[in-house]
C-alpha cells in the first residue's frame, strides 16, 4: 500500500472515531490536550454534496446539510450546524456563510495553465522572448500586418531573441495553408531572431533560426520536414521548452498566479498534457514550496518523448513526487487530430467555402497507421497504459481510437474488463456520430467534451442536420456514459469561464442569444455541475475530490447565488466569494469578511 494510502487510512479512522464522538462531546468534559480540533468549519450554509454520482436524468444532487468541519486538509464531519459547531475548539476557525450556497470545487480538467500563465500573468517577469500578434480580416490584410510588425520588430527587438506571434484564428490557417506565408517571407524579415508565428488552433510557421531551435531541443523532429513538427504542439516546445529551459522560477511564478486566477472562479483542480521538463519543474517547484493554489493532474505526453531529459523527469515525478496537489492520471496525446488548419477529421463534406479550401491544402486525420500520432497512441495503448486528454475531436478521429483500441486488446489479449478499469477518455468531441455513443459505453471511455462553443460551427460548416453531433451530452448520460466538461481557455468575466459553460450546457445557446439546431442536447443544471465536479473526478483518477463526504479533500467553495434555484441566464453571473482548497482559503473576495 502507498504511503498516501496509508494515511489516509489512518485519518479515516480518526475521522471515525471523531464522528462517533459527536452525539456525547457536549456532554464530558474532555481536556483539551487530548483532543484534535478542526481547524475551520463553515455553517449556516446550504451545503450541496453532489455526493449522488448516478447516471440519471435529471440528475440528484444528494445529500444536503448545514455546515462542515476540516481538519489537516480532510473533511472531517458534515452535518446541521448544532452538530457541527459543538465540535469547534479555541483555534478553529468559523465562517458563518449566512445561508449561501456551498459547493465542491470545480474541477477543470482540460486547461493548459503553463500557457495561460505566460499569456496573462507575466507583469514584472523577465521573459526569455517577445510576444506579439497582429489581426487582419482576410490573408492579405493579414500578410501586410506581419510584414510590418516583423520589420519593425527586427530592428527594435534584441538580436537573437525569439519572436512568438500570433495571427487571427480563421484567416491565418489558410494565409499559412496557401503558402503566401511561409518561411522564406520569415527569413527575409526577420533573418536576425528565431520567429514562431501561430494561427490558433494548430498552424503554424517558422522561419529557419526558428527551425534550428526546435530541432535543438526535441531531436526526434531532426530532418524531418517543416509541416511534420507536431502541429499544434508547437507552442509547448517552444514557449515552455526551447525558451523557457533554465527559466522555471519564472514560469512557475506564472502559473502560480494563473491558478489563483482559476481559484477566484472556484476552480480547486486542474488537469493538463504535460510535454517539457521545464513545465515539471515549475509544477514540481510549486509543490515543494507548498505554493500551489490549486491542485494539478498531470497527463504525460507522448510528443516529446525524444527529448533528453522527458523520461528522466517522468520518472522523478511518477517515482518519487507524486502528492494531494500533484500527480500523474495518464498519458496523453493532443496531436491525435486537429494536426493543421483547424478543420476536422471526418467523411461529411463541408459546405463551407474556407473549410472546404483548407482541406483540399491540409491532412486533419492522424489515426491512420503511418502516422506518427497513430503510432504513438497505439505503444500507449499496446503497453496498456491509461490513456487521458486524448483529442476525438470528430467521428473519423474516435473510429481511429476505437480501431487501436481493438488492435491492442487483441495483440495484448486484455479482456474488456481490464479496458473499461483503465477509463480512458476522448477529448472535445466536437463532432460525434450518434453509433458511436454505445461503443463509448463499452469500452468504459469518459467523454470529455469542452470549449463549449456552441453549435454555430458544426451548422456552419456542415448544414444544421448535425447540430446533435455537437457535443451530445445528454445522449452520452442517456447511454451510460461519464462526461467530464472543461473551458479549456483562460478565464476571463465577460468570456469563456466553467459557469459560462454551464449555462450551456443547461441552454444550448451561443453567446449571440441564438440556438443552432435544436437543444435536444441539453441537460438540467444538476447534471452540469456534476460534469465539472462528481463525474470529473474519474476523468483525473482520483476518488477523493470532487464531492463533499467524511475523508474527501476539502476542497469547496462559496457562491454569491444559489446555482440551484436562480433563473437560468443568470448563471454566468455567479461568482464565488470564497475557495477553499484543503481547508486553507485559496481565495476570498476582496472587502468580504466572514
């Protein structure tokens, strides 16, 4: 048994005993010495457990209470508040919540904050490059845009920095796709920097110094041609590889910073790919500081696998520093679709022009065998490892899973018991067939939809027969499917944040008051909560978060309005008022005192 395991063994015990002690502590004086107090309790409050994980429609969100005690990071006793307050000491520390709603911490297991971090919370850093973007309405705007600003940036930028741009997500795939940008124009202007310039979701160019440093630092891509280098992976081994080797302090500040940002929207968990020994080190940095806001789980990745020191820091983390705020729950491959030109892996046609262009110029599918990204998956798969934030992120893509799946349990001879234990997951499901549900099902796969985004895509580019495609939570619940949801973004108030996409969820609206197709897909409120807390706790392998019960982490939050009961459209608005991550405040609203 882990010595995690035993521990927490021995705390429920405790926690046992405590509990047991309850009805008689009034009545006997116990001396103090004797005794272990909680450290907080919060009362007066509606206290939802979400402690009910069945797969019903619409969903219970279980038992109910008054007020909570914590002690050394672990929930400790639930109950009404006469029971709970008879077990405060001369240091506990009470928050009387005056009846607001508390609930789990959400968990937000598809947010790659190493990114974020560098983006939003780099005030006062000293960054190892120079970050930029331009827009533009279309590719020749968008080319003049660059000219200029690379121009002006060779001269004024310090010579041998690099150069990171950003150009607009629905004209830039098919300025990079037609070849008018492209690394000869980057030579030209840029000739004294490495240059990196990225049009989201996953195209991207560089110029020839650029080259030189990715191939320096991942050697696996060496030689191989320009539109070979992972696609949208791009951005990890350059941000938080090549560049940010030797400069962990600083991007671990960075992500300290951004998951307090996650915290303040009541986040207490997050999960993401992990490709580069710099981002272990910033996590690892954290963790042994005891600075982390939040919790984090870990995917390893297989992209990187070429470089040097990756096993060598997988085998240090998954060896020796897993912790409470910190661990591996699988190993992971983005690249597995959406490889270039943000369009998608399937047979439907599109009947929009610029998609249709993009894929007479770019491969979207990489699950064929050889692929790289299928070889990849399927050593996963074969050495039958737990394969976690894998992108399915259209039908032909999850038909790719599904086959190297069946390939391994038959080279292998895994039973499908043996599968469905390993609970792998299938990311952003943009486009899912509805035959496809049940085999999900089977293979005891977690759907992990995010980014909510509406429907306004799929109609757009394919015709409003597929709106149901889009997502289909309700279908994947109604077929016994576990879904795990996630904004996949940096918050912000007025964007993509998880109560946003909550209210999708509930609505089924995009943010321009339209529903496209239909809402049939939609599902009750209670049910979305759990995709972020009760249902989310299996996607990051991990019983002990995600609902409110004696022995779970505690990890909860505070809300300005009951979630349960306000009028739907207001949900986006909700905003905690405090986040408590092991019983210590991850975050307070300023001027609120309890």
């Amino acid at each position: 048994m882990s010595a995690l395991g035993t521990k927490r063994r021995v705390w429920l015990l405790g926690a046992f005993i405590v509990v047991l002690s309850v009805a008689w502590i009034g009545a006997q004086e116990i001396p103090s010495i004797l005794v272990q107090y909680p450290e907080v309790i919060i009362h007066n409050g509606k206290i939802v457990t979400m402690d009910d994980d069945a797969l019903t429609l619409p969903g219970s969100p279980g038992t109910i209470i008054e007020a909570m005690a914590v002690r050394e990071g672990r929930i400790l006793a639930l109950g009404s508040d006469e029971e709970i307050l008879r077990l405060e000491g001369p240091t506990t520390r009470t928050f009387d919540v005056g009846g607001r709603t508390v609930v789990p911490g959400l968990i937000e297991k598809h947010s790659h904050i190493h990114n974020y971090a560098i983006d939003n919370h780099s005030e006062g850093l000293q960054l190892p490059f120079y970050a930029t973007s331009v827009g533009g309405d279309d590719v020749e705007e968008v080319l003049k845009n660059v000219r200029e600003r690379l121009m002006k940036l060779e001269e004024e930028v310090e010579v041998g920095l690099p150069i990171w741009m950003s150009i607009p997500r629905r004209v830039g795939p098919l300025a990079i796709a037609r070849g008018v940008l492209n690394k000869r124009l980057l030579d030209e202007l840029a000739p004294k920097h490495p240059v990196f310039v990225r049009a989201p979701i996953s195209s991207y160019i560089f110029n020839t110094a650029g080259r030189k440093l990715l191939d320096e630092y991942a050697p696996k891509y060496a030689g191989k041609p320009d539109e070979a280098v992972v696609g949208g992976r791009v951005r990890e081994i350059f941000l938080n590889g090549a560049v940010m080797a030797g400069h962990e302090t600083v991007l671990a500040t960075a992500i300290e910073r951004e998951m307090s940002h996650f915290a303040s929207f009541g986040v207490t968990t997050i999960g993401s790919r992990v490709h580069t020994p710099a981002i272990f080190k910033a996590y690892r940095l954290l963790d042994s500081l005891e600075r982390m806001p939040t919790r984090f789980a870990i995917y390893m990745h297989a992209e990187l696998s070429g470089q040097p020191d990756y096993f060598k820091f997988y085998g240090d983390h998954t060896g020796m520093s897993s912790s409470e705020f910190l661990w591996e729950a699988g190993v992971s491959l983005e690249g597995f679709d959406t490889f270039s030109g943000d369009v998608w892996c399937t047979d439907v046609p599109p009947i929009d022009p610029v998609v249709a262009e993009m894929l007479g110029r770019v491969e979207p599918c990489r699950g064929a065998h050889g692929n790289l990204e299928r070889e990849q998956i399927q050593g996963m798969l074969d050495a039958q490892l737990r394969t976690v934030q894998i992108h399915g992120g259209a039908d032909k893509t999850i038909d790719y899973f599904f086959e190297a799946l069946e390939e391994a349990m038959e080279k292998t001879g895994m039973t499908i018991e043996e599968v469905r234990a390993k609970e792998h997951t299938l990311e952003h499901l943009r486009f899912v067939r509805p035959d496809q549900i049940a085999k999900f099902k089977h293979y005891g796969i977690i759907a992990g939809p995010d980014n909510a985004g509406c429907a306004r895509t799929a109609v757009n580019w394919y015709g409003e027969q597929y709106a149901t495609w889009v997502k289909p939570i309700r279908s994947f619940v109604e077929g016994g499917v576990y879904v795990a949801h996630a904004a996949d973004t940096h918050f912000r108030e007025d964007g993509n944040t998880p109560w946003s996409n909550l209210w999708w969820e509930v609505t089924r609206e995009c943010e321009d008051g339209k529903i496209y197709g239909d809402a049939s897909e939609a599902v009750d409120r209670v049910t979305a909560l759990k995709t972020h807390t009760t249902w989310a706790r299996k996607y990051l392998a991990r019983e002990d978060i995600g609902f409110l019960k004696v022995g779970n982490l505690a990890d909860f939050v505070v809300l300005d309005k009951d979630y349960f009961t306000i009028p739907v459209d207001d949900i986006p608005s909700i905003k905690p008022v405090l986040t408590i991550v092991g019983g210590k405040v991850s975050y307070q609203r300023p001027n609120l005192s309890f």
